[in-house]
C-alpha cells in the first residue's frame, strides 16, 4: 500500500468521524467508564498469583504461582460451593427464560392495551426493587409466625413452617424470587425481537385459518429464535454468577449447605479474612470458566446451522 493510498484512507476516517462526531461523543463516557473500571484493573488481576500483602502492593507482594488457585481448588467446601452455583445459575435459567419468553408473547398478543400496560407495568417494576426490599418482602409472605403463606396454612389446620431456614424450601424460594424480579426486565428484549416480524406472516396465517397457539409455534417463536438463542449464550458466559446480592440477603446459618455459593465464600475469604489474592483468583477462575462456556456452546451453535454472537 502506497503513502497516498495511506493518506486517502487516514483522511477518509476523519471525515467519517467529523461526519458523526456527535455519536463518537455519546460513546466517550461508557468508554471511560470501561477503561477506569474495567481494563485498568485488570494490571491487578496479578495478585491471584500472589501472596499479596496491602503493605507490599500489587509489584512488591511475593508470587507463589497457582497457589492460590489450588487452595480454592482443595478447599473442603469446593465442591458444595460449586454444586450450589451451578444449581442456582442453571435452575435460574430453566425458569426465568422461558417465563420472560411467555410474559413477552402475551404481551404482545394481548388486544387490551390498557390491560396490557397494567400487567407490563407490575411485571417491570421489581426488576427497580433492590433486594433488600425484595427480602422484605418475602419476609412478610413467608415469615413462621405472621407471614400470609402460614397464614392460609393455619386457616386450613397444618401447622406454621419457617420456609427462609428449611433446606429443601429455600433453593426453590430462591429461583423463583428470582424469576419474579427479573423475568418482566428480560422481558423487554423479546419483545423488541417480536415488534420486528412482519405482520404479513400473520395476516397469511389468518388466512389459513391458524389458530393463535399454532401462530405462535409456526412463526413467533420461529421469528425469535436467534434472539433466544444470544441471550441463553450470554447467560451461559455468566453461569458462576448464581446472584450475590439475592443469596446474601436470603441465606442464614441454617441453610449454609445449600445457600452457600461461590460469591459468598469468596465474600467472607476475601473482605473478612483479607484473603484478597485467593478472592482475585477465583474470580479469574469463574471468568476462565464462562470464556470457555460461550466460546464452547457458540460454536456448537454454528455448527448446526443457528444463530450465534460472531
């Protein structure tokens, strides 16, 4: 490539960026929030491998190598932190997705606008909750003594049960609180993805005579798939991820053997114990972990002919 050719591709960018520079200055405060937040940490991401002591810094900490990794990898509750990650992460995904999905199509069926923008409404609005809130909430339904669900169990004679400390209760208290918050805001995806498909396919399938379930299994869910298919591959890349905020709120001493997850051990390891090397290197594990998933799961995608994120 020749110094003018050089040129007249340099100066041909410019004038693309002065044609949009209004876009390119909508983008600089994301991307200096992702390079403050996000890429300049990664220079300590270093201290998964070693010994790291606040006094020494991040240069000066001794490096052991994969140590770090290996305590975590031994660790007595490795394996019960594991299971109770993936239960929550995947049991979360078997009943959020599919809920998001069915919420959005009856939505978009729905021929009663302002019925429709009731139950929309009331569906969005415990995504803005925290949960702190959200406990409160579940407290006052599911308390032993005064919640609403003993409530009813007393008026048909069963004796009151504490559902937030039994162990067989609380995972499902857990995926589906979750589902409850969440599923309307997931929502809001497919329902953009269902605003794009031609009404004509419809109006055809009218003519045929199709009844709505088979329009929605011949052609919205047909029409929506490759969306679906981003988001579980997005979901797939946050598998260890099985909700901080939610289990630390929810979870107490007698529920530990299952409402004990990555995060939260990492959590007491890391900011309790001032163990901060062996909490940045399971961090990188559960990153490693999740690169190789979507990486893993989006070529299979390809590979039979779906739709996949590159």
């Amino acid at each position: 490539m020749g110094n003018s050719e050089v040129l007249r591709r340099d100066s041909k960018i410019i004038r693309e960026i002065k044609r949009h520079k209004s876009v390119y200055a909508i983008l600089v405060v994301p991307l200096v929030y992702y390079i403050l937040f996000k890429y300049i940490p990664i220079f300590n991401g270093q201290i998964a491998f070693k010994n790291y002591m606040a006094l020494d810094g991040v240069l000066g900490s001794k490096w052991i190598g994969l140590e770090n990794f290996k305590t975590f990898v031994h660790s007595y509750y490795f394996w019960e932190l594991l299971r109770n990650t993936l239960m929550y992460s995947i049991g979360k995904l078997i009943f959020s997705l599919p809920l998001a999905i069915v919420l959005a199509i009856a939505l978009y069926e729905c021929t009663h606008p302002i019925l429709g923008k009731i139950v929309q409404t009331l569906a969005y609005l415990p995504h803005f909750l925290s949960w702190v809130i959200m406990y409160g909430i579940l407290l006052a339904m599911l308390a032993p003594g005064d919640g609403i669900f003993n409530d009813v169990l007393k008026l048909f004679g069963h004796a009151p049960l504490d559902f937030l400390t039994s162990t067989k209760a609380f995972p499902w208290i857990v995926i589906f609180s979750d589902a409850w918050k969440e599923m309307g805001w997931t929502a809001i995806i497919f329902i953009a993805a269902l605003m794009g498909i031609d009404p004509s396919l419809f109006e055809a399938a009218l003519v045929e005579g199709a009844n709505s379930w088979q329009r929605v299994r011949y052609i919205t869910l047909p029409s929506i798939r490759p969306v679906i298919v981003i988001v579980l591959l997005l979901r797939l890349g946050t598998i260890l991820d099985a909700g901080f905020n939610q289990l630390f709120m929810l979870y107490s001493t007698p529920v530990l053997s299952v409402g004990d997850i990555i995060d939260t051990w990492v959590y007491r390891q890391g900011l309790l114990e001032f163990q901060f090397g062996l909490a940045t290197a399971v961090g990188l594990f559960k990153g490693v972990i999740g690169m190789f998933l979507i990486l893993g799961s989006n070529r299979l995608v390809k590979r039979f002919g779906g739709s996949s994120l590159y």
